[in-house]
C-alpha cells in the first residue's frame, strides 16, 4: 500500500512528454475542426475551441503527473475542489466535446497514442455522421397545437388531427368566463411528408376555431 501511494513508477523522459503533448495537440486539433465542421446552434465561441485543444493538453500533462501516485491523484481532486466553474453550458453537444477532449488527453497522456488516435478518428466520423443525418426521418415532426374553438365538441378537430397526425394528446383545457371559447392544448406528432402549414390551414377553415398556435422547438409558427 505505502508503495501505491509513494510509488514513481511512472517516469516518462523528455521525449515522452513531446510525443505525448504532440498526439494530443493533432487531436485536440481535429476534436475542434469536427466541433466547427458540425455545430449547428447559435452561441458560437471561439474561446470553447481554443479551450478544447488546451484541455486536452492539460489533461496530458495531469496524467503524466499523476503517474501511478495515489497520493498525486488524491492531492489534485483535493486542489479541483475548491475550483468553482460558474460558466453555464448553452449546448448539451458541448459537453460531449469536453469529455472527448478529456478522454482523448488521457489516452495520450498515459502513452496509449493508437488509442488516442484511432479514439479521435472514430468518434469524429461518428458525430460528422449524426450531425448530417436527419434523425426526424425516423419519427414525425413534434408540435405543441393550441387553439381556440367555439364547441365542446372536437370530433371534426380530431378526424383532421387523425389525418395529418401519427398521435395526439389533449394536455390543457381553458375555460373562460361566460360563453367565451374554450382553448385546447395538444402535444401532437405531425406524419412523415405532412405540411404543418396545410395542417394549420385546415384547422383555420374550420368552423368556430377563432385562432391556432402551433409551436416546435420553443419556436413559435
């Protein structure tokens, strides 16, 4: 035990360090042109680039200081701890990106190269191939419907919802005073090839429907 905690098996020479440094900068390199090539939101940063080839550094140089230490290891989750990040993620794809930097640091910070190369490789071609894919082909498109409609009766809402809709569910009904119309609220899923726009023309030519939301996305159509 006292070997495990006092322990320098893990010695790595100057030309260690460089290859290993050097792996983990052509991959941080590609982790980052893969982050670019495919990110779709709207908060672009070039700081979070710049922030995944570092990491993945850094993560190399820790490996390499831990070594087989425990009590190495056991300091520096001490010395993290007191560490508070207060920067708020906008994507959840970003943290995907931060641990494949972290993973990939690792792997070349213990001297696995191949690992870290092949790793970098095969998981690029996998986010490039999710990132193109149209995953909505699989499943129709999702819509939040609200409208407003004169007659406790939905029978004729429903049968156009059963045409351009695989389901629906009724989610919210609001009652205003008097003989005001009521508002229905849907969680509906539109069928493959179905126009939402024809989907909401028709609702509009319906009698007694006085006026239609329809949201995806938190967008509002």
């Amino acid at each position: 035990m006292n070997n495990l905690f006092g322990s320098d098996m893990f010695s790595p020479t100057l030309p260690q360090i460089l290859v290993s440094l050097f792996v983990s900068l052509i991959c941080s390199f590609i982790i980052s042109a893969v982050y670019r090539f495919t990110y779709r939101g709207p908060g672009y940063s070039n700081s979070f680039i710049t922030s995944l080839i570092v990491l993945a550094l850094i993560t190399s140089l820790v490996i390499m200081v831990i070594g087989n230490n425990l009590a190495r290891a056991f300091g520096l989750v001490g010395a993290l701890s007191i560490i508070r990040f207060r920067t708020a993620v906008k994507d959840t794809i970003d943290i995907v990106y931060i641990f494949f930097g972290l993973a990939i640091g690792m792997a070349a910070g213990v001297g696995y190269f191949m690992l870290a190369v092949a790793g970098t490789c095969f998981v690029s071609i996998v986010l490039i191939l999710v990132s193109k894919t149209d995953i909505t082909m699989f499943r129709g498109e999702q819509f939040l419907l609200q409208l407003q409609y004169a007659d406790d009766d939905v029978t004729a809402v429903k049968s156009i919802m059963d045409e351009y809709c695989s389901s629906f569910e009724l989610i919210n009904i609001k009652s205003s005073a008097g003989s005001a119309p009521k508002e229905f609220s849907y969680y509906i899923n539109l069928k493959r090839k179905k126009d939402f726009l024809e989907f909401v023309k028709e609702l509009k030519n319906m009698k007694g429907v006085h006026y239609i939301n329809l949201f995806r996305d938190e967008e509002h159509i």
